[in-house]
C-alpha cells in the first residue's frame, strides 16, 4: 500500500505564474489548489457542471497555505490530496504539492475545510446521497494513511 495519498492533478508551471522574484507567485498556489480541488469534485459528482445543473456546490471556509521550498518556471507538479475527515456537508481535506523529477521535493502544503451548499438558498446542505456515498469509498480507501502533522498548525512567530 503506498503511503502517500494519490495524486490528483498535475501542471508545469507557466511564465504568466512568475513574480518578480521570479518564483511561483502565491496567487498561483492559490490556482493550482483549486485546480485540484475542481478535479477532486468532479470525480464525487460535483464540480461545475453539477453547480450549474443542480445548484449543489461547495465553498470553502477556510485554508491554510504553507510554502515550503520555491517553484519555477518550467517545473513539473503533482498534487496529492488526503481526505482527513468528513461529515454529512462538510470535508476536512489536505493537499501537497510535490515538483516532479530526480530532484523532486514537497514544495507547499494546503489544508482546507469545504462545506456542501445550496447555491438556491446560498446556505449549507447535506451532500446528495450519491456524493455521500463516494466520500465514504474514498475515506475508506485512504483510512491507512496517517494523520499529517501540520494539520491544524497556527500562525505566529515563535519566541
């Protein structure tokens, strides 16, 4: 059993994502995530499609972001994503960004709390049944994976 959660996304990062530091900027971080993310619904039922069809979506709470080593231009990354816990409308996820290739190396982490909405009432719902029951497959089948340390970290500078 692989010990890493599966990968669900991949991108080369583009000239357009450089700032003037000329690394990723962090608006792209930000992309790259969602990109992820989007696919991530998709395979649950989701997504836009469903969004549009349905007015069943999600909306995240809240994330946190951490940076770990540079990403540049031209460089190959995967996105692996954990589903840490879930409930009836809401999942607890995690994702981390790895550059691909002989030199490969966790480069960013995300953690992020997303809840199921009703986009007609623009309030929360439970996720449709079908949706439910693809977030328990999926739960089950990353139960071996452990717990990231950093989940749940908070923000300060140490003294």
């Amino acid at each position: 059993m692989d010990n890493l959660p599966p990968v669900i996304y991949a991108t080369e990062i583009k000239p357009e994502w450089l700032d003037y530091n000329n690394h990723m900027n962090v608006a792209y971080y930000v992309l790259i995530y969602d990109l992820a993310f989007e696919a991530l619904l998709r395979t649950l039922g989701l997504g836009g499609e469903r969004a549009k069809t349905s007015g069943i979506s999600t909306m995240a709470l809240e994330s946190h972001i951490t940076y770990k080593q540079e990403v540049s231009l031209g460089q190959d990354v995967e996105i692996r994503m954990q589903l840490v816990d879930h409930d009836h409308k809401r999942m607890h996820l995690y994702f981390e960004m790895y550059v691909k290739g002989s030199s490969g190396y966790l480069a960013s982490t995300l953690e992020q709390i997303s809840m199921c909405v009703d986009l007609n009432e623009r309030k929360s719902a439970s996720f449709p049944a079908e949706v439910m029951a693809k977030i328990k497959i999926l739960s089950e089948q990353q139960s071996h994976l452990q717990r990231p340390d950093n989940i749940g970290r908070i923000i300060g500078i140490r003294k």
